[in-house]
C-alpha cells in the first residue's frame, strides 16, 4: 500500500515548455536540457572561479562547509564550499539570468506574473563538503504552513552534477506532502529519499517552493557550481536587499522589466516613497523623500 509521503522518481529533462510546466505541476521539479549553450557556461564558470578566488584572498563572502544548519562548527579547512551573492554585481553575464527566456515563464507558472527576485547566488561546493540540512524554501522566509507556493527556486548548472559531484538533492512529489517538521524531515527515512540529480551543465533545474531538498556531497575533487535564481510573490520581503545592494553601475544596465523584478516598482501600495507609487527606478532621493516642512 503507497504512504502519503512517498517521494517520485526525477521527471525527464525535457525543452518543452509546456511539458515543464506540467512536471512542475505533477512533481514540484522539472529540468530544463540545453538551457545555456557551452559558450554562455563557460564564460560564467570562469567568473566564477575568479569571483571565488577573489572573495578568498580579500577574506569576504561566505564560506562554509554546508551542514551550519544542523548547528556544527568546522575549521577553516574544512570550508570547502563557497556562497558567492548577489550575483548581478559580480558579472554582466549574471545580468540575463533575472528574467532568462527559458527559465522565467516557469518561475510565472509556479508564482504568478508579479514575482521579486529573492536572492541569486553561487553554491560553489568544494569536494570533501558536508550535507546541509533538507529544507522547504519558502519556509522559514514565510513562517506559516502554506498549502500553495510562494517561492519558486532556479538552479542553473555551471558543472555536470551527478552523485558523485555533490548534485543538488531533490526529493519530487514533496510539494505535496502534508506538513511536516525539519527534525522529522531530516532523520534517515527522508534523507534518503533525496537522491543527487545526473543532469549535464548547461541544465536548469526549477522547482516551487514547497519541494524538499539539499546539497549533495561532493567527492568529485572538483568544485561543483551551480547558481540560484529564487524568486518570491511580490509581497514578501527578499534575501537580498537589491535596492540596497545593486551597484549603480549595474542598475544602468538593468531593463524596466529587470528593475520590477529586482523590486523597484511598487506591488500595490506596497513599497512605494512618501505614500507615492513612483518606481524607486527613477527615485529621486532629494525630490521625492520629503523631510521637515513647515507652512
Ligand atoms: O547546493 C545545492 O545543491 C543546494 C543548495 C540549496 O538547497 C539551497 O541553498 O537551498
């Protein structure tokens, strides 16, 4: 007899959007083939290897050896992964990852068409790291049961993943599953529900935010990249603070579209300047943030 918390197999990859839209539908994942070409993967992968070195030799950034969430501690040493953030100020070849053609009308699909960027960050996971704890994405961030998405998660492969590389853990189905709690979803019965996925580089894996998953465990002796573009409905506060963080060089580049989805326009009366709905894309600090008046 089937229980309720019975995890699916992987869906296949697939380009179709149509059939992507219907994996997330039926499993909470799909996997996108051939969403970036060799040369777009290659030319992020070697940003990435800089920005790593990079944030190493200036001592910044996040390191980690990826099982913090239980609580443990490790040496230097033993951080062998790094979480490179707030990626859009760390390349012009990030920039397209805000609303990618292939990727986004999945992340409308699973939030609806007004959604926020919540983070988009590196997980590079260096080999010899451990096992971050399984997780629901939208939940600490909204720290209610929901029955229906939020949150929608994006993982674009910068190096083939597989079991053996530390491929991210996803347990499909999951999305479904009544409510249960992160000491239960960690003992072994789930954990081994959540298998590595074998997809090449150039992939992407998108999935809404109810689906429980992990890092794998890397003993490739290499390190495995991949970057993730996590989105929210619009009324929940972000990650990253973009309207803080994006350089403004950066935001020169950036189109409208872009803009609205990094969180400088309004969402209803939500997040607006001094009770007005001006689009803090063309804010004017001195202009619009009215201070002491007197008549
Ligand atoms: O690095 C990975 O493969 C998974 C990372 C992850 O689960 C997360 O940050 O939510």
């Amino acid at each position: 007899m089937k229980t309720e918390l019975e995890p699916l197999d992987y869906p296949p990859l697939t380009e179709d959007l149509v059939e992507a839209k219907n994996h997330l539908d039926e499993y909470g994942v799909c996997i996108i083939k051939n969403a970036f070409s060799a040369e777009e993967v290659e030319i992020m992968d070697n940003r990435l290897k800089e920005q790593f070195a990079g944030e190493e030799k200036y001592g910044v950034g996040s390191k980690v050896r990826g099982d913090e969430g239980y609580g443990l501690k490790s040496s230097n040493e033993e951080k062998v992964s790094r979480l490179v953030w707030n990626l859009i100020n760390k390349g012009d070849c990030f920039i397209p990852l805000i609303n990618h053609p292939k990727i986004y009308p999945l992340i409308e699909h699973i939030i609806g068409e007004k959604t926020i960027l919540c983070s988009m960050g590196a997980h590079m996971n260096g080999s010899g790291n451990e096992r971050m704890p399984l997780h629901q994405d939208q939940w600490p961030l909204v720290p209610h049961p929901l029955e229906f998405p939020v949150m929608a998660n994006t993982m674009v492969l910068v190096s083939d993943n597989s079991p053996e590389s530390g491929g991210t853990r996803l347990i499909p189905g999951s999305h479904k599953w009544p409510k249960i709690d992160y000491k239960m979803a960690n003992s072994s019965k789930y954990q081994e529900m959540a298998k590595s996925i074998t997809a090449p580089k150039g992939s992407a894996i998108v999935w809404e935010g109810r689906v429980w998953h992990g890092n794998g465990l890397n003993r490739s002796g290499e390190v495995r990249s991949n970057i993730s573009i996590a989105y929210l409905q619009s009324w929940i506060r972000p990650q990253e603070n973009s309207q803080y963080s994006v350089r403004e060089e950066v935001i020169e580049k950036l189109s409208d579209k872009q803009k609205e989805i990094i969180g400088f326009s309004p969402f209803g009366t939500l997040g607006g300047h001094d009770g007005s709905s001006v689009s803090p894309a063309g804010f004017d600090r001195d202009r619009e943030s009215i201070g002491i008046l007197k008549g």
